[in-house]
C-alpha cells in the first residue's frame, strides 16, 4: 500500500528550459518577533542549493531576482521549523506574519500562489486522511475491518482525485495546473489520466516551458507502458538465430523470461 505523504514532501525536481526570458519579480516581507539579523534564505522546489538570502533588518527583508515562468520557491528563516511555501512570479509579492504564529502568514501579489494556495487547501485534508487510511491499513489485519478501511481508502482516493479534476476544469490557464499535475502523478500514475487532463490545459500553458517539461515527463512515463510500442530487443534462439521483437510485428507474441 502506496504511503501518502504531505504535499511539500511530494515536489519533484522541475527543471525548467531557460528560453524564455527572464523578468523580475520583489518579494516584501515583514516578519514581526524575530532577532536583528536573523538569516533568511530562498530555494527554488527541486534545488537543494540556496538560491538567495539575507537577513532580517527592522522585522523586514526583501528579496529581488528574476524568473521566466510561475514556480514554487521555499523561504527557510533560522529557527523556523517548516518553510513558508510561496509560488513565485514576475510581480510584487508582500508577505505578511508573525514568529509565534507562521502557520498563518499571509501571502499577496502573486496570482499563482492565491491558485496555489486554493488547490493546497483542498487537496492537502484528503491527502492527510489517505496518509491515515494508510497507516491503518498496513496495521490491520486481514478482515472486516480492513475492508471497511479499504473502502473508505478508495472513497478519500476518489475525492482526491476529483480536487484535481476540479481544479485543472476551473484553472486550465494557471501555471500552478501544470505544476500540480507533475507533483500528483504518484497518487495515481494512469498515464491516460493524465494525458486527458494535460489536453484541457490552456494552449499557452501546454506551450509555456513548465508544458514542455510536463511533455517530457508524460514522452518518458509512456515508455514501456500498457498499449504503447514495445521496446524492441534481439535475443538468439534456440538454434543460435538472432531474432529480434520487431521481426514479428502485425503478430501475436508470448515472451516468456526465464533464468
């Protein structure tokens, strides 16, 4: 049984192609309660490397850079246990909190972050209760009460799903679908699903570089899935003959391995 973690726990390295041109964005904050000098750093999701930093001057810090397409960035300040989740874009973004209540900062400027923020408060719950289901289910044996479990798994599974469903139908011009559909992969890894969810994406998001990389993601996923062409080998038979997969094209074949 598949184990279902928290969302952050899920982003997968995203290297975007660097054609499009970069513009800036200015992210404002103002973190009240917090030592004079306390450091401040920024990652980019998949990058273990700090990408900027600084530190906190007056309750205030600022960061300025450029990027060429919407992406999650991760703000890790000394001391502070979970870093504060910000979709990053070409604008002005403030931010907003206090240190004794940083689960409640708030966020304002970037479009991509309000959607991201939307999508993240209806699909990180039933995340967390698959997680539970989960657990329960790999603690309990064989029985009643295990199928009961199960049923309400596959119930929790199924709404999930359609909070992604829902979002692509309502967000089809959002960077952030793109980017869901890259990190939610796991929870389900139907490569129809996602092809027929990637073609209600608008076309400049099918287009953007966050599209094409979703377009490699999806070219690699279909190698050696069920109803794509068979990855082709050569293997000698019985008689030292080589014989390769494609030689018997149009035609039905058992493959049998053995050793």
């Amino acid at each position: 049984m598949k184990k279902i973690f928290y969302l952050a726990a899920l982003l997968l390295p995203l290297t975007l192609l660097s054609q499009v041109p970069a513009r800036p964005f200015t992210i404002n904050a103002k973190l009240d309660g917090f030592a004079e000098g306390t450091k401040v750093s920024l990652y980019q999701n998949g990058q273990q490397t700090e990408w900027l930093s600084t530190t906190i001057k007056q309750g205030k810090f600022s960061f300025k850079e450029k990027l060429a397409e919407p992406s999650l960035c991760f703000i890790v300040v000394d001391g502070v246990q979970k870093p504060i989740e910000v979709f990053t874009e070409p604008a002005v973004i403030t931010i907003k909190g206090k240190k004794d209540a940083m689960d409640k900062v708030e966020i304002t400027g970037s479009k991509s972050h309000k959607d991201f923020a939307e999508f993240v408060a209806a699909f990180l719950p039933k995340a967390q209760h698959l997680n539970a289901l989960s657990n329960s289910l790999n603690q309990s044996p064989p029985g009643a009460e295990r199928d009961a479990v199960m049923t309400t798994y596959t119930s929790v599974s199924q709404a999930m799903q359609q909070v992604i469903d829902n979002f692509i139908k309502s967000h089809p011009g959002s960077y952030v679908s793109a980017f869901i559909l890259s990190i939610t992969y796991g929870f389900n890894e139907d490569l129809a699903v996602l092809e027929a969810r990637f073609a209600k994406l608008s076309e400049s998001i099918r287009g953007s570089e966050s599209g094409k990389e979703l377009k490699e993601f999806k070219k690699k996923k279909k190698i050696g899935s069920v109803g794509s062409m068979a990855i082709d080998f050569t293997q000698e038979d019985t008689t030292g003959t080589p014989v390769s997969l494609s030689s018997f094209r149009g035609k039905y074949v058992l493959v049998d391995f053995w050793a």
